[in-house]
C-alpha cells in the first residue's frame, strides 16, 4: 500500500511539473533599408510577441530585450488584441532602455492562448545609423538572469526572434547581376 501511495504521490507530481503555460513566438521583423548601408534615419518597428499552445494561464511576467543600440519605446501586455486585454487588474510596465518588463493578471479565472492574440505588442526604435544584419529579441535578459512566464508557472518556450535590416531586394539583384561585368573587365 505505501509503494501504491507513494507512485501516486510520485505521478501527480511529475504531472505538475511537465505543466506549462503557453510558448513565447516573436516573428521576425523585416527592415528595409534600399540602397543605403545603414538606416538613415530613425525608425520605429512594431514587435508582436505571439502565446501559442499550453495550458490556461491566470497571469503572465513578461521581459523583452534586445540589442544595446535599440531602444523600446513601448510595451503593451493587456491592449486591444493582447491575451489580457479582456480580463486584466491592470498591467505594470517599465520600459528601460533595451530592456522592457510587464506584469498583468486575470480578473478572475484563467484565459487560454487561441493564437489570435498577442502576449505582448512594443514598439522599438533602430536608430540611424545602424547597418544592416540581424538584431535578436528575446524574451529573456540574461545579464539579469531572467526569463518571462506565466505568473509562476513556465512558459512552453521562450521566444526569439530579430529585426533584419536588408537592403532593397531589387538593390540586391542588381549587385549581384553587376558582378560578372567586374570580372569581365579584369
């Protein structure tokens, strides 16, 4: 009987602990640049944090990083078209920088992640300036060691995703189609 008790015991933990809360997705933003090297002038993108699949979820402390030379200007975790946005105490927010933090909690309840609504929307600006390539954002802070969850219990995935400046397409294929006339000359 005790080995009966004690398997149970053991089960309904395991089962505890394999629960978790929705995945963090972070799509990637495309920035075009055209024909420039760098962005030219400041622009403000728009990050969408998607929650899809896991269990129901009674609130959420969400983090959002991203590159040093970035800064996020805004962070909305319980807006029109945000997981919350229904049934929310009202969100904290700090902004600092890269780095921005959001907590909200249900009224009352729990809210399951359907897909069609965002864990979060920030706005980040890129500075002009900055050169092309891919620029990470994360929904963790590791110089801060942490990660973002739902109220206590973990997200399925953390999300990362980046911003892409790219030049132009057709700026590209018009380089690319220029090369073989430079080794001609040679």
């Amino acid at each position: 009987m005790k080995k009966l008790m004690m398997s149970a015991v053991v089960l309904a933990t395991a089962g505890m602990a394999m629960a978790a809360g929705p995945s963090f997705v972070i799509p990637d933003v495309i920035l075009d640049i055209g024909a420039e090297d760098a962005v030219a002038a400041d622009t403000v993108v728009t990050v969408n944090v998607d929650a899809v699949g896991g269990d129901p979820v009674a609130g959420m402390v969400f983090y959002l990083s991203t590159d040093p030379a970035f800064e996020i200007l805004t962070l909305d975790v319980d807006g029109p078209g945000t997981l919350f946005s229904q049934s929310t105490t009202g969100a904290n927010v700090t902004v600092m920088g890269n780095i921005a933090t959001g907590s909200v909690t249900t009224v009352s309840g729990t809210l399951a992640a359907d897909g069609e609504l965002k864990a979060a929307i920030a706005t980040v600006r890129v500075p002009a300036g900055a050169a092309k390539g891919d620029y990470i954002l994360s929904t963790e802070v590791p110089e801060y060691g942490v990660v973002s969850d739902w109220a206590g219990t973990p997200a399925g995935a953390q999300g990362a995703g980046v911003i892409s400046i790219v030049p132009e397409p057709v700026s590209a294929l018009l380089l690319l189609a220029g090369l073989p006339l430079l080794r001609r000359r040679r």
